[in-house]
C-alpha cells in the first residue's frame, strides 16, 4: 500500500513539473494568457490531489 501511494505521488508530481514547464510555450496568444492557464492548472491540480487523497483515505478505511 505504501508503495503504491508513493508512486502516485511521484506521478503525480512529475505531471505537474511537465505541465509547468510546457505551459511557457507555444504561440503567441497562449504565451499571453500563460499566467491564467498556469493558475487554472494548478487549481485543477489541487483539487485533484485533495480528492484522491481523501479517496486513498475512504479505501483504507473502509476496504483494508
């Protein structure tokens, strides 16, 4: 279980550090609003890593 939770986490870091680091490029108009979608990604990001923390949580919980 550990280990499984562990890889998760390094997955799930390594896609946020893809994400930043290709967020600067592209074209003109997308390097324009670069600060907005950053943002909304890493809200999306959050969110995503809260629920599956809660997610984790349930299953241990309910199902270990």
């Amino acid at each position: 279980m550990t280990l499984g939770l562990i890889l998760v986490i390094i997955i799930i870091i390594g896609a946020l550090l893809a994400t930043l680091l290709l967020s600067g490029k592209g074209d003109e108009e997308y390097s324009k609003a670069t600060k907005r979608n950053t943002t909304n990604l890493s809200l999306i990001y959050i969110v995503v890593i809260l629920l599956s923390f809660l997610a984790v949580g349930i299953y241990i919980k309910w199902f270990v």
